[in-house]
C-alpha cells in the first residue's frame, strides 16, 4: 500500500444520494512548487511533494463524475488539449512546455468517460467551479476550425462573478483566464449562470469562495448520511490542509484562510470526504480538528475508484 503523509492511501467506493461517485483523471501537469505553497519554505513541502529541475511540482486535473439514471454530472473539466487552435502558433506550444503537459495528452478526459462506458455526447451537466484554464480548458475543443462546447448536451453551471472576473481578468489572473475557453459556452447558449450559494441540482449545491479568485464554487454533494466536499483550488491538493498552508496565487491569503476553516469545521464534523482536483497521490481524505479546532490536520486519504 503507497503511504502520502504517513498516512496509508486506502481504496474509496462511493455512493451518494442516487449518484455513484468516481474520480477522473485527465492529465497531469506542473506548476511551480513555490507558487503552490506561498510562505511555506520549500524544506517542509517538498517532504511530501518533491520539485523537478525548474522548482515543478506534479499536480492531477481530477475531475469528478456523478452517475444516477438519468443525470451524468461532470465537475470541472482539466485543462484540455487543443492548445494551438485555443492560444495560437505561439503561446500554444510554449502553453504546453511550460506547465508540463504530459506529451501526447489530449484532453484526457475522453478516454477517462470511456472507462465508464461514457463520451462527452452523454454528460447532462457540467460544474465549472471557477473558469482558471486548468478548471475549464476540456469545456471547449477545436472541431473544424472552430472552437466548441466539448459537452454539447449539456449545461454549464457558473458564478456570474466569475464569469465576470474571468471576462475582464485583473493583470494578477490574466495569465489564468482565457476567452476561448468560456466564450464558445456563452455562444452555444449552454452556460447557465448562478448567482450565489444554492442547490444546483439535487443533493448537489454550491457554497462560494472569494478568496483564490472571485466566486470559486466549492461544491457539496450531500444526503444526509455521507458527504463529499469538492475543494477545487480552496484546498487543491492534501498538503494545503493545514490552515495556513495557502497558494501564492490566491488573491486574498487572509480570506482563503477564513474561508477554508469555515468549509474544514463543518466537513470535520460531518466526517465529509475532501476531493482535492490537483493531488497526484490521493483524491480524497477526511480531517480532522487540532488545536482546539484552529486548525487541522488529515485523519485519513483515500483513493476514490
Ligand atoms: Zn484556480
């Protein structure tokens, strides 16, 4: 059994509500280990997630499936292929060298559905908790010339204050959000735009954070009896557990914080799997409080089948 902080990564079979739930890697890529962990010296997180030669550290773009009768519900979509057509002659294979893209990757998430005997033609919904091109690049592809929804049948679910973050990006996120990969969604009439915390659909709902980018959904999907608790880049990966343990890239360090003690009590009283998109040891774990609940640590991590 592989351990990732000490701790034994178990196997996870999921049920939740009418849904069952699978985690779906598409590619794995790199971004720079310092960027990922902001005041944190790189002694401490390079103990659990080692850099290569240019300071990168492995990340996954996992995203999650849910599948009930008669709802196929993808979270978030990796950060797709096609990146020539999408970025240009230039930016397109530089795109490519610069984050690590596994050579030859296409979107990735093709053959992850056809483990499930699934193609993009049959998803009925697609979350996008935030449009960071590595969140929405696999929403849209190239198809003669033109760019598309890569899930035509189905909608899209957005914060409108992402949305609008995204379309007129500040200079910080500039380098994050890309129109070609939300403008053909808005044009083909398959994003549905939400405004504020709600239930998306059953037994799926959304709470909102503000802290990484303006309105990141981080999605709950909940019956009562078992939980998961879809982090996106609140808590991207196991190692930024720990409170202060927060991205250089988040807008607001302060916030981010507040924000993810809020979601971390509530998940450590519910005994709620954590899924973190970019881990590339553990999809999930569960935590637990320390220090009189101003903190916490991992309790346990799994590996969602
Ligand atoms: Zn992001």
């Amino acid at each position: 059994m592989k351990t990732y902080h000490d701790l034994e990564v178990q196997p996870l079979d999921l049920e939740i509500g009418p849904y069952r739930i699978h985690a779906l890697s598409t590619t794995s890529f790199g971004l720079d280990g310092g960027a990922m962990f902001g005041t944190v010296p790189k002694v401490l997180w390079s103990r659990t997630n080692p850099a290569d030669d240019q300071n990168r550290i492995t990340m996954d773009c996992r995203c999650l499936l849910l599948i009930s009768k008669d709802k196929k519900i993808l979270i978030d979509t990796g950060l797709g292929g096609d990146f020539e057509d999408k970025y240009g002659p230039k930016l397109g294979p530089a795109f490519a060298e610069m984050y690590a893209v596994e050579a030859g990757s296409d979107s990735g998430i093709v053959t992850a559905l056809a483990k499930h005997n699934l193609s993009t033609d049959d998803i009925t919904d697609v979350i996008l908790t935030h449009l960071h091109f590595d969140h929405a690049g696999g929403a849209t592809k190239s198809e003669n010339g033109q760019l598309v929804p890569t899930f035509k049948n189905a909608t899209h679910y957005i914060q409108r204050e992402n949305l609008e973050t995204a379309t007129s990006p500040n200079l910080r996120e500039k380098a994050s959000y890309y129109s070609c990969n939300f403008k053909p969604l808005e044009e083909a009439g398959v994003l549905k735009i939400l405004d504020g915390e709600q239930e998306i659909l059953p037994y799926v709902s959304c709470t909102l954070s503000h802290g990484h980018t303006r309105g990141q959904q981080n999605i709950w999907i909940d019956d009562g009896k078992s939980s998961v608790l879809y982090c996106a880049d609140l808590i991207p990966t196991a190692t930024h557990v720990r409170l202060p343990w927060v991205m250089g890239y988040d807008l607001n360090p302060l916030l981010i914080i507040e924000e993810k003690k809020k979601e971390l009590t509530k998940a450590a009283k519910k005994g709620t799997h954590l899924f973190f998109e970019h881990d590339p040891y553990c999809s999930s774990a569960k935590v637990t409080p320390i220090k009189d609940g101003a903190d916490f640590r991992l309790e346990s991590i799994s590996q969602l089948s």
